[in-house]
C-alpha cells in the first residue's frame, strides 16, 4: 500500500510490480519529480481511491501538481482459474489545466520475480525499442503460468518529436525496456536501483555528444534498450501530452486471457458493484444522505479498504526478559531505559506474515495493533469474510506466551519507514485490544434477524459465508479461541496491578491493570502516547483506560465461550466481568472531582487518583462497560457536553480545555480531536439513546450534535485539503499532523451510516 501504485500476490517472494512516473522537462528537477512510494508534502492536490473494492479493484485519482498531470489507476480483479485470477489496470494521465502546451512525462512500469520462478520478455529484441505490446511470460509454484502484457495504448497517444541525432539511436515513440538481475532482497528498492540504472545512461549520453550539445531531459533520462534474462525489467514510455495505456495479467489457468476490451467491462461492471454496495450496506443517512457527502463516503471507505496490505518479513524482538522488564521498583523507567540499550537479545525474528489494513500509506505503511480493531469496524459491515481473515492473521502471529507485537514492521523494507529506535518490538508490552471489537460485532450480526439478505452479487457466498450459515461462524470462533484464551490470560498476567500491597479497598483483589512500557512523558503501549498520567511514573499506578479494555475483552470472550458452547468457560469469564466492573468504580471513580481517574501511590504509600480529564475520564462509557441506570452516567455526559471541558464544535477533546496540561508539550494526545475515541463516544450515546432512562433524551441530543460536527468537520477538512487527516485541531477543526491518514479517520463512513435520530422525541434540556 505504501506505493501508488502496485501489485504483489498474497505469496511471499512472488511477482511483485509498481509504477513511476516523473515531469521530465528540465535537467535540475527530473530526479526529484519521480513518484513511486507515497510521500507526504511531495506536491500531491490529493490523492486516493474514488472507489475500491478489494474483491473487484477500483479506480485511483493521482492528483500531482508537482507534475502538472493528474494520474488514473482503473484496477480490476478477474476471477477465474486456480491460481487466484488475473488482473489488469488502465492508466491514465491528463495534464492539469496549469500545466504548459508540452507536457513531456516518462512513466515505467516495472515487474520483478522474487526467489522461485522466472519472467522473461518474450518480444524479440530490437536495437531500437519495441513497437506494439510489450508481452512477458512467468511462471511460480504458486502462480503457475502466466503472462503479463503492456500495450501501446490508443492511437492519439502522442510523443516527443524527434529534436536531437540522439533520437535515431532510440526513437521515444517506442517502447524502452531494460532487464536487469538484482538480489531478491533489493527489488523493494525498485526506485534507486531504476536511478543507478538511468545514471549509467545519463552518463553514456553526457560523454557522447558532450555537455554542450546534450540530448534534452526527456531524451537523456531513459533507461537502456536491453532486452535481457533477468528477474526485474523496467518498461519505459515516455509521451507529450495525454496518454493511456493497460497492463494485464493473465492467469495461464484462467479460462481466458485478459484483453482490453474485456478490461473495459471489468472496469464498468467494478464501479457498478462497487456502488450498489455501498448502498446496500453503507450509504449515509439523513442529514448525509446527499451526492456530495456521497462521493466522500466512497472516497474515505475506499481508500480505508485500499489500504489493506500483505506483509512479509522478519521482526526485530528484545527477548531478554531482562527483570527490569517487571518494572516493579520506583525509578522503573530509568532502569528499563538502561536495560533497553544493552540489546543483547535483540534479534531478528520470523519471517512471519500479515494481510492488514495501514493507517495511512505515506507515514505508516505497516500494521498497528490496536489501529486494526477501528480499522474493521466498517469493514465488517462490507465483508465479513475479509473482515475475519485479516483477524485471523492478526492471531497468527502470536507466540507461545499470547503475545502479539503492537507494531508490524515485517521486513527491511517496512523498517526503511520506522526511526530505528522504534523498531524493536518487547514482549511485555500490550496494546489496546481493539480486535475483540470485531468478534462482538460479529456476534451481534449473528443474532440480529436479518443481518445477512439475499443479494445479486456473484460472491456474496464468499463476503457473507459467516453469516449465512452461522455455523461457519462458530467454527471459525472455535478454532481461534485457544490463540483467544493465550492472548486474554498473557494480558492478565503481564498487565496487572497490585492492590494488595497498597491496601486498596476493592470489591475483588485481582482486577486492576497498568500499562507496562511507561516512562515519565509516554504511555506508547495505551495508544494515548503523552496524555497525563500521574507524575513521577510509580510500580503501584493503576491506569482506567486498560481495566477499561480489559472489560471489553473480558465481555468479549465471555460471549465467544457462550456462542460456541464453552459453558465453564463462560461462567469463570462472568465472574471476571462482574468484578472488573465492580473495580472500576472501587479503584478509579473520584467522588471529589466525580470523574473517572487514574491512580497511584502518594508520599505517604496511600493509594489517591490523579485525574487528567479528558478521553481517559470516560473510558468506562466508551468501552459499554456502564448500564443505562448508573448513577455515574450524568457527571459523564456533563464532561462530554461542556465546552469548556471536552466538547468543541468538531468533536471531542481528547483533554479538557480546563487542564492545565490542554495544548502542552507533545500535544499529541493533549487537545486533539481524534475520530476512533469519538466513534467510541457516538456508539455509546447512540446505545444509550436506545435505552429507557434518565439519560435517554440527553444522549439522543448529544449523540445527533456530535455526529453531525465530527462528520461536517472531517467533511469540510477533505473537500479543502482533498486529504483525510490524523487528528483534527479543536479551536479551529483543520486537519493535522499525518495527511491521507485513512486508517480509522474513514471511521467517519460509519457514523454517517448510523441512524439520524434529529427527529425522535427530545427534551429541551441543553447539551
């Protein structure tokens, strides 16, 4: 994903293709102007998926300004045969309208065969360049025999007229390609190796016809006509104007080969599917339910679902189990600080795989533990088969303790992106355990009445297997619950907290929880990086965003053993729910500031909250873990509505405008508006909206105003930057930090979805 485009088969060390493309009218720029990876600030108005599907493809708007060209990708999945299919994709390029009269561009295509099987260019060699369709044949013990083919295009494509001698050596109106033979572990770095490929060239031609009389830019940066054996071969074009050209695999077990006539209806028969299936199961509701809010929605699900990825590579993993690693002495962080740097046991593991969705395709192309979990939640609604696989994968990386790294970066090139310090993964530290989200919806939908209904589409048999026939559910659940039960007790083991030392009045002596991995600015392991937390760090803290979560999970599980039979099972976890429930009011309710708090150890070893409000304060109501009676339910959704706490008009705080902390240092954490904890906010009030109560009508009112402000502001954000963003600033609602931040930013697709409760029964209590 972390190209703009390219393809590679689920495989490791199979056929793997990209695209490059540059603006190459001037000596000075050329090198710089190049797009292969997904870069921030690279000159981009936009860009992204319109729509996506990852069954069928989709079409992909490359707005580069930098190049004066916009880019189209129309890709499609054809099914068929026993090797996975084939596929083909249209690109196209349209010169922007500020662009000059010529526009020269060199595009290249490259494809590569990494470790068994071959690809070989069948054309036969031609001194100067091909004419027609470039055509290469491959074989793998997985692909089987395939060829892939690179037209001409349509006849208006244009060229560069000849205007130096050099132009008779290699004519542009032909096809260049060059074939070369790299190590497997290089051919990721297609970009640089294409670079010391063309210098070679560029030097060639300077040393010919001299400085003076050099050939121009666009001559002079091509690739050498080499029609060669090799496992990489680069395919040049380079055109003035417009262009348009197809690339098509063909599986050899496909009843048929790819043409681009048959390309042509795939595209068509893609972009209706795609849209009659946004309507059926995504299509926002009122007061979104109009063409402009319809054509983000495609693009944020789009490029959501288009960020999914397949990963392969070895991990870096400290498993010294150093005992400073428990971190059960005051002054914890600086001794694990000091054990973190002897790295004696850092090593390299695997390799392993992942098939994941990233949060964003420039700045983290790789997977995210507890990003995943928001990531699924509108995937789920599209493809629950997909959705369950990704899942799936996500557990089979556990190791024999239940530990799952919080941080996938599989591989040199996926550490290419990661500073290094941030690249070695430690076995006892937890990440939020979003996934166990997903098995909750997934169960929802199996005892909601008609969750799943008949639909023309040839393979909703395939999307929906879980849900039509429930037993395939089950199994699934039952073949996951032991990794399930690993990972559930390696979080109780490694992430509790004590209450027996510091005499701590509590209904049950086991259910407390912190974070490992602290230090005296970051809590990484939460996920809430540099919110407060209580100053200095202490071994006796207890942290109400992880008791949280383990109240989820614990839920989570307990319904997973009910629908699958595992009655013991279900009854020691019910236990375990009731008394974490119970313990987050004995440990972490504040009767004095009546908020939800942290807690740790004062001078004189008395247990006493430290209260930072903001996300932290209601994560009880976030996570479903208060009933609709609780008598902590009003001071929560004061917090919630008061402006001058957590509510601002483009969502909620992630800390209060009140705390001295608001907009300090990092401010990661610290003010911003952030679109997974608000998802958890608009659920939980539109949950209680539901429920019978003396809070119905306020949660119906709230729950209507947040939607309505976080979708208009992301809205608003997207049509003026054309990007989706990280986070979004409370006083002024602009995106920040990361841009094309489609990971659990695209949660916003959900929420236009939900229900519009504007015109139910509402008291004229204010927010």
């Amino acid at each position: 994903p972390n190209l703009y485009f390219g393809v590679r088969p689920r495989i490791p060390k199979s056929l793997t293709t990209g695209l490059l493309w540059a603006k190459v009218d001037k000596f000075q720029d050329v090198q710089n102007n190049f797009r292969h990876t997904c870069e921030q600030h690279e000159g981009m108005a936009g860009y992204g998926w319109d729509e996506y599907d990852v069954r069928l493809g989709g079409r992909q708007t490359i707005r580069d300004a930098g190049n004066f060209i916009d880019i189209t990708t129309e890709f499609v999945k054809i099914h068929g045969g026993q090797h996975g299919g084939s596929w083909g994709v249209r690109i196209k390029g349209t010169p922007r309208e500020d662009a000059p009269e010529h526009l020269i561009s060199s595009v290249i295509f490259y494809a590569a065969m990494e470790g068994f099987g071959s690809l070989q260019i069948s054309n036969e060699e031609d001194e100067l360049g091909l004419q027609g369709t470039v055509q290469m044949e491959g074989s793998s013990n997985d692909l089987g025999e395939f060829t892939l083919e690179v037209t001409e295009g349509p006849e208006w494509n244009a060229h560069p007229p000849e205007m130096h001698k050099s132009y008779a050596a290699k004519p542009l109106d032909r096809t260049i390609v060059a074939s070369l033979q790299v190590e497997d572990a290089n051919i990721w770095q297609a970009k640089a190796l294409l670079f010391q490929h063309m210098k070679t060239e560029v030097d060639e031609m300077i040393s010919l016809y001299g400085k003076e009389n050099a050939p121009p830019p666009w001559q002079i940066f091509t690739i050498a006509n080499n029609v060669a054996e090799g496992n990489l071969h680069f395919v040049q074009k380079v055109f003035d104007g417009a262009f348009e050209f197809d690339i098509m695999f063909s599986s050899g077990s496909a009843p048929e080969p790819v043409t681009s006539d048959g390309l042509s209806e795939a595209i068509k028969s893609a972009t209706k599917s795609f849209s009659d299936r946004f309507s059926r199961f995504l299509a926002p509701k009122a007061p979104f339910d109009k063409p402009k809010y319809r054509t983000f929605a495609h693009s944020m699900f789009s490029n959501l679902i288009g960020g999914i990825g397949y990963f392969y590579g070895d991990a870096v993993v400290d498993r010294s189990y150093a005992s400073e690693y428990e971190e059960e002495n005051e002054g914890f962080w600086e001794e694990t600080a000091e054990a973190r740097q002897r790295q004696g046991a850092v090593k390299f593991e695997g390799p392993a795989e992942l098939y994941t969705s990233i949060p964003s395709r420039p700045f983290f192309p790789r997977g995210f533990l507890w990003d995943e979990g928001f990531h699924l939640i509108p995937i789920a609604d599209w493809d629950m088969d997909l959705t369950l696989d990704i899942v799936r994968s996500w557990f089979n990386l556990m190791d024999e303790d239940g530990w799952i790294g919080r941080e996938q970066i599989l591989g040199q090139e996926a550490r290419s992106k990661v500073p290094q310090e941030f690249q070695v993964q430690y076995p006892h530290y937890a990440n939020p355990p979003t996934l166990f989200l997903i098995f909750e919806a997934l169960i929802d939908k199996l005892n909601a009445p008609g969750s799943w209904t008949e639909s023309s589409d040839p393979l909703e048999s395939i999307r929906s297997a879980h849900l039509q026939n429930p037993e395939n559910a089950k199994d699934y659940l039952r073949k996951l619950y032991p990794l399930l039960k690993r990972h559930y007790f390696w979080f109780r083991k490694t992430q509790w907290g004590d209450i027996k030392s510091y005499d701590r009045d509590a209904f049950s002596t086991k259910e407390a929880y912190r974070w490992r991995g602290r230090s005296p600015t970051h809590v990484l392991t939460s996920g809430l990086d540099d919110y407060p937390r209580p100053q200095p760090p202490h071994p006796g803290e207890l942290h109400t965003d992880l008791i949280s979560w383990m109240g989820m999970m614990t839920r989570s599980m307990r319904r997973i053993a009910e629908t699958i039979g595992e009655t013991d099972d279900a009854k020691e976890l019910r236990g375990y729910e009731a008394a974490i429930i119970r313990n987050i009011d004995d440990l972490h309710w504040s009767k004095k500031e009546q908020t939800y708090c942290d807690a740790t150890i004062d001078d004189y070893e008395e247990s006493v909250h430290v209260c930072h409000k903001g996300y932290i304060s209601i994560f009880p109501f976030l996570t479903g873990l208060l009933p609709a009676d609780s008598p902590r339910l009003g001071a929560i959704l004061d917090l919630i509505s008061d402006p001058e706490e957590l509510w601002s008009p483009y969502g909620l705080r992630s800390l209060s405008q009140s705390s001295p902390n608001y907009m300090t240092g990092e401010n990661y954490w610290r003010s911003p508006v952030w679109m997974n904890i608000n998802y958890l906010a608009v659920k939980a009030l539109f949950d209680l909206a539901q429920s019978p109560g003396a809070h119905q009508q306020r949660a119906m009112k709230l729950y209507t105003s947040l939607r309505t402000n976080l979708v208009e502001n992301v809205f608003h954000e997207w049509e003026r930057t054309k990007f989706a963003w990280e986070q979004y600033n409370p006083e002024t609602g602009e995106g920040q930090r990361t841009q094309h931040f489609t990971g659990w930013t695209s949660l916003v697709v959900k929420i236009m979805a939900m229900p519009d409760l504007s015109k139910s029964k509402t008291t004229k209590d204010e927010l």
